[in-house]
C-alpha cells in the first residue's frame, strides 16, 4: 500500500514538474519574441 501510495506520488510531481516547465517555456518563448530586450535583461543566458 505505501508503496503504490509513493508511485503515485512520484507520478503526480512529474506530471506537475512537466506541466509547468512547458508551460513556463512556452510563455518564455512568447514574451520573448515580443520583447527581445527586456527577454534579454530578465534571461542573461539567452
């Protein structure tokens, strides 16, 4: 039981973890492309 309970857990962060990490690079590639300059000061890396 606890461990079924642990897996399922597990599948739920990686489920959340991918959501928002698509969901953050889609809206990092928007704001972007419609604001490079200001993309370029909030992402130094880019």
């Amino acid at each position: 039981m606890a461990k079924s309970l642990q897996s399922r857990h597990n599948k739920v962060i990686y489920v959340v973890v991918c959501v928002t990490s698509i969901s953050f690079l889609s809206e990092w590639g928007q704001w972007g492309d419609q604001n490079r300059y200001h993309g370029y000061k909030r992402f130094p890396f880019n």
